[in-house]
C-alpha cells in the first residue's frame, strides 16, 4: 500500500510514515496541521503538548485518519 499526502503530494509506503510527515511538516506548513484539525484530531494531543512541553503523544487516531483518506493503490 501506498499513502499520498492530501497537501503536498509526499508518497509514503505506511500510514505510520505518513503520520510522521504530516506531523512534522505541521510545524512549518500551516496547511497540514489545517487538515489534521479538520479531521477532528487534535494536533496537540498528537504531539503530548502539556504545559507547553513535548510529551509523548499518540498516532493512531490519525493512522486511522490517514489510512481511509490518503491509501492509494499502485
């Protein structure tokens, strides 16, 4: 399987990867934290952010997100 990033158009071979890329690009691409959130994820939970740290956050209620709106089949 493949995964297709509805913003930029990045391929990745796992919907964990591509978590991780919209996740990482969200700090500098507005856009995908947009997407995230319009998923009704919340961005922060994902990133563990409690009072104003890192913490260790969780992945899969976007893995789950990402592997119904981003598969594609190649």
């Amino acid at each position: 399987m493949n995964y297709e990033c509805p913003i930029c158009g990045r391929m990745t071979a796992t919907a964990v990867n591509m978590c991780k890329h919209m996740v990482n690009t969200g700090t500098r691409f507005e856009e995908h934290t947009e997407w995230i959130e319009s998923h009704s994820v919340s961005y922060t939970e994902i990133l563990g952010l409690k009072d104003g740290k890192l913490g260790k956050g969780s992945y899969k209620a976007l893995t789950e997100v990402i592997e119904k709106e981003c598969k594609i089949q190649k």
